[in-house]
C-alpha cells in the first residue's frame, strides 16, 4: 500500500486486537489481553513498531474510526460481550473502555477538537473534498443498543427488527441525515465499519443473520435509507470492514425484491493480515452469494481497497496478496467495479 499513490488511507477499525493470539499468528502478541491504559498503550505501541505500518502512516494521512477490538470483541456501547454471558461489573467496563479510547486518542492521527470529550474522543465527523466527495465518517460502536436475542447468528430473531433499536445513537443518526440532506456534493460516502448491506447467512431456505451487524439493526438501517431516498441523496457510496473478506453489493430498498430499486453501493474491504494467507473464493462463497443476489463479488484473500473517483464515475479496485505468511508476495488487482454518476448499480470495470 506505501508504495502507491493515494490521498489518504481510510481505516475503518480493528486497528489493534486486544485478545491474545496463537502462535502461529503472523504478528504474535507477546502479552495477554490487555485491560487497563498500560496495556492498551503497550498493544498500540507494539503494532507501531510493525515496519510496513510504518511506511503507510509515512507516506498517506490516515482517516480513522474504531470497531470492537479496540476495546473488547463485540461490545455495545457501555457493555462488554461478556455481560451477555456472565456476571460483569458494568462500571468496571466503562473503566476500561475509558482506558482503551484514551489509547486510541494519543496513538492516532486525530484533531484536537475530536479528542477533546470528557468521555473519550468522538469519531463521528464529516470531511468535504470540494463539492466532489463528502466523506461521513461514523461510529457504530459507541452508542448501539446490545446485540438483538443476545448476539451472534440468529434465525428468526424478531427483536433484530424494534425500530427502538439504534446503531448510531439518535444523535449522530440525526447529524448524518441532516448532513446527507445539506449535501451538494457528487458523491456521499459512509465510512463505517460493520456489513451494511443484508447477508443470509444460510444459503437454505431459512435466513440467518449476524446480529454484529447492520442485519442485527433492520429497522435503524431501514430508516437511513428512507431518509437517503426521500432526500435524493447523490450517489450514496458505503465503505465497511470488520468481516476479514471482499464484497461487492448493491443495497436495495427491499432486500426481499431483487428487482427493487438499488439505493446505494457498498463495498466491503479485506483485512491485512487477519485469517493468514485466505484463498480466493471460501467454501460457502456460491451459497453466500445465491442466497444474495444483490451481493455480486466476494473474495477471502488478504489486502485492500483502492478507490478512485471523478464527477463522472467511482472505480473500485479489490487489491489481493497471494500469501501474506511470509514476505515477498506479488500484488494484484483481483476485480474492479465502477459506479457511474447517478447510476448505483454496480458495473465491473
């Protein structure tokens, strides 16, 4: 990635992982899982002497927003995964959190005025390039309700579909409808970081879902999107990681109609290193994607994203390493899509 020529890299989280890995992991931590502000700042301060990552943050600005394992895999808001399987002092957790976000603030490139908060920095922000490109970058992390029907996969799990359930908060859902609607620019991107588009995980006749994600929300994703479609937001582009794997979508108004109008486009980026060498196409990639019509392109190598748009289109470029588990590896561009001015549907390039 240092080697090419880019604007800015976007990192959508999962900048460190707290929990402590195998030893056969390609990065080892030489530490347990941290809890408290020494540990967080020893975890970043570790994954900063990594010599590539290095000559990234030399070479680009970065833009940056948290997920889960900067604090705890799949927290909510104020409450730690494992207060949905045992007893857990709530209060405890906010102390870490604390810890793990102050971490963050002095390790990242962010603004004075964004780590500047009584409870931790506030990632929500908007950056304009002229009228070309408004860039909303969003946490959905810090003010979500709890996993629907107590988390991970679920089939027929009605709670996913409360409309009293938020994976923004009111408020900063409030600030990016405001934000769309103001707009004048000719693409609006949502930079976030769990899948937004729906995924049935089962690729029979039942429909299972991860509750992590915007799946696990419905009814607060179903009311972005009207409030996208009722303001004629211009070309609504949605940037997402956190699933270690490439994806292609087309967000439909009604995920049960493929036919239905496609509101947005999404495209969902790899991890660097996470999941080792991956392969092309994973076992239950042709279920995944019968099962998703709207879902045209996956991918389980390892890599990155390379996006470049005009005022007359936005390409995508699914950037692949064929190993990752020892150096050297040749980089490629695996598929490249294009979004054309007003036209959301995906086109390969």
């Amino acid at each position: 990635m240092a080697g090419e020529e880019l604007d800015f890299v976007l990192h959508l989280g999962d900048y460190v992982y707290e929990g402590a890995q195998s030893a056969d992991a390609i990065r080892p931590h030489e530490a347990g899982e941290p809890t408290d502000l020494f540990g967080y700042r020893n975890r970043h301060a570790l994954y900063r002497t990594d010599r590539d990552l290095q000559a990234a943050h030399a070479a680009f600005p970065f833009v940056v927003t948290w997920d889960d394992h900067e604090v705890e895999n799949n927290y909510a808001a104020g409450l730690a995964q494992r207060q949905r399987d045992r007893d857990t002092d709530p209060a405890a957790f906010r102390v870490r959190r604390s810890a793990a976000y102050q971490a963050y603030s002095e390790h990242l490139p962010l603004r004075r005025s964004t780590r500047a908060r009584r409870n931790g920095p506030s990632l929500h922000r908007r950056l304009a390039f002229g009228d070309l490109a408004e860039l909303n970058v969003l946490d959905t992390r810090r003010r979500r309700a709890r996993q629907a029907c107590g988390g991970w996969r679920r089939t027929g799990c009605a709670e996913r579909m409360d409309p009293g359930r938020t994976m923004l908060g009111a408020e900063q859902e409030r600030w990016l409808l405001e934000g769309l609607h103001r707009s004048r620019a000719r693409w609006n991107v949502l930079a976030q970081q769990v899948f937004f588009a729906q995924l049935d995980l089962d690729p029979g006749p039942l429909q299972s879902f991860s509750m992590e994600s915007w799946d696990g929300y419905a009814a607060a994703r179903d009311r972005l999107l009207a409030g996208i479609a009722t303001r004629s937001v211009a070309n609504p582009i949605v940037l997402t990681g956190d699933v270690h794997r490439n994806w292609a979508c087309e967000v439909k108004s009604s995920f049960a109609d493929p036919e239905s109008a496609t509101i947005a486009t999404e495209f969902v980026g790899t991890s660097i290193s996470s999941g080792r060498d991956g392969t092309d196409l994973p076992a239950d990639s042709a279920g995944l994607l019968a099962a998703n019509p709207h879902l045209r392109f996956t991918n389980g190598q390892r890599g990155y994203l390379r996006c470049d748009l005009d005022r007359g289109s936005w390409r995508t470029d699914f950037r692949v390493l064929a190993y990752v588990t020892r150096p050297g590896a040749p980089i490629s561009t695996r598929a490249s899509f294009v979004v054309e001015d007003g036209r959301p549907e995906l086109q390969p390039a």
